[in-house]
C-alpha cells in the first residue's frame, strides 16, 4: 500500500511539473520565441510583423500591465513598463519613413538592445513568471508541492525497498 502512495505522490509531481513545462512552451511560442526573431530581423517591415504578433496575444490575453512577483514588486518583474517599451519599438518600426540605410538599421539594432538581454548568454527580455501570469502564487505553491510529493515519494520508495530488502535477508538467514 505505500508502494502506491509512493508512486502516487511522485506521479502527481510529474503532472505538476509537465503542466509547468507546458506552460513555459506555449510561452515560447507565442512570446518569446517571436520577441527573438523580432530581434534578429533584419528588415523593418520584418520585425514590425514579428513584434505585432507579440503585442496582440500580449492584448488578447490582457497582459499588458501588473507584477509577476509574489511577495514585492521589482522593477524587473514589471509587465507594464515592458509592454509600454514593446508598444513604443513597434510604434517607432511603424513610423519610420526614411529610406536611409543608416537609419533603418540604427532603429534595428535599437530594438535588438530592447529586446534581447546581451551578457553571458543572449537572452530575451521578459518579466521572470511571465509564462504563468496572473497565476504566479498558484504556480509557486504547485511547484512546491510538486517538489514535496516528489521527495517524499521517493523517501517512501526507498524505506519500503529498504524493507524488503532486510525481510528477504532474515528469511535466507533463517
């Protein structure tokens, strides 16, 4: 019987955790796998269409304002300011009527320092949580939840195998 539970409490943490990652993808491919080939665009009209379909899931899914934190609100984790800011590159992609080669790629290149993080590793600007939002405090006690069924699954796991293996060894030895 606690065989079971054991490998209910891990199961369950497996769902947990698959839902999570789920989340992280339909993220990626409406969000952050489009704000990156915004960034990488090399025409104008190319990166107005990337960024627009961005901002119009962003609107359709009403996250264009809020805090992703749970317990204190950081600038980093502010969706209004980088909404705004993805608002403000799209206006200044769909306003720009030079032809200048120069200028056109100066906007780019602007939008690629908006968009895309430059460090150790390039990554795409986005609020820590963003693929969970609203629902980041329910995300934070799943996943720890998760964590927990997942631990004590296996502590179950390990004792009655440990049981066993101990009943096996007085039943030789006798």
């Amino acid at each position: 019987m606690k065989n079971i539970i054991g490998i209910a409490l891990i199961l369950v943490s497996f769902v947990i955790f698959g839902v999570r990652i789920s989340k992280s993808v339909q993220f990626k491919q409406n969000v952050s796998g489009y704000l990156k080939r915004a960034a990488d665009a090399n025409t104008i009209e190319l990166a107005n269409e990337e960024l627009t379909k961005v901002i119009d899931y962003l609107e359709s899914n009403n996250i264009t304002s809020g805090y992703t934190s749970m317990l204190w609100e950081t600038p980093d984790e502010d969706i209004g300011f980088w909404y705004k800011n993805l608002k403000a590159s799209q206006t200044e992609l769909q306003n720009l009527k030079s032809n200048s080669a120069l200028e056109r790629t100066n906007v780019l290149i602007k939008l690629r320092e908006t968009l895309v993080d430059t460090g150790e590793r390039t990554k795409v600007t986005v609020p820590k949580g963003l693929a969970v939002y609203p629902n980041n405090m329910l995300w934070g006690i799943l996943m720890l939840t998760a964590f927990l069924s997942l631990l004590i699954g296996f502590v179950i796991l390990a004792v009655e195998s440990e049981k066993r293996s101990k009943k096996k060894k007085q039943q030789l030895s006798s």
